[in-house]
C-alpha cells in the first residue's frame, strides 16, 4: 500500500512539472532563489532568530518534561517502574532550608 501512495505522488508530482525549457528554467531559478532566502533568513532578520532562539529553548525544556513525565507515567503504569522523583530538598545541604517556599515561580 505504501508503495502504491508513493508512486501515485510521485506520479502526481511529476506531471504538474512544466515540460517546456523555459518553464523548466524560470521554475529552477524560482526554486533556487526561494531557498537562498530562506538560508539566509536569519543574516537578514537577526533580532527575529534571536527572540525565535529564545522561544525554542523554552519550547524544546517544556517538551523534554513533559515526554519525560509521559515516560515516567507510562513505565509505573505498564511495567510497575516507580520513576525517580527530583526534590529540591535533596540539593540542600543538611540542615539547611531549600531556597523558595514551594510555590511555581517563587
């Protein structure tokens, strides 16, 4: 079946392709600037792929917690596994209070 997709959109895509020279030519050039843009998006718009950076990383740690939690929840609940839970009490030395009091952004 997937053989069968495959060659339906190759097949598509191939005929939608221009068959004269001067098509051929203008949808190469077309084609080859429009990925030059987009290389070089970032030397033409640096504040942007900064802030874009920015935004990633915390996209990229929101999304590293929540497999994680997703691992965690599935292995204790399929295979029994009790994941290893981080506390920030741990990271005090003994005999010292953990910095914060126990609220989200404190």
């Amino acid at each position: 079946m997937f053989l069968i997709r495959m060659a339906f959109w190759v097949g598509l895509i191939v005929f939608l392709l221009p068959s004269d020279k001067e098509r051929q030519a203008q949808l190469y050039k077309t084609a080859t600037e429009t990925v030059h843009r987009a290389m070089t998006f970032c030397d033409r718009n640096a504040a942007l792929c900064e802030q874009g950076a920015k935004h990633w990383a915390v996209f990229r740690t929101k999304l590293e917690f929540g497999t994680k939690l997703v691992f965690d929840m599935a292995s204790e609940r399929l295979l029994g596994v009790q994941p290893t839970v981080h506390k920030p009490s741990e990271d005090a030395a003994p005999g010292q209070t953990p910095r914060g009091n126990g609220r989200v952004g404190a």
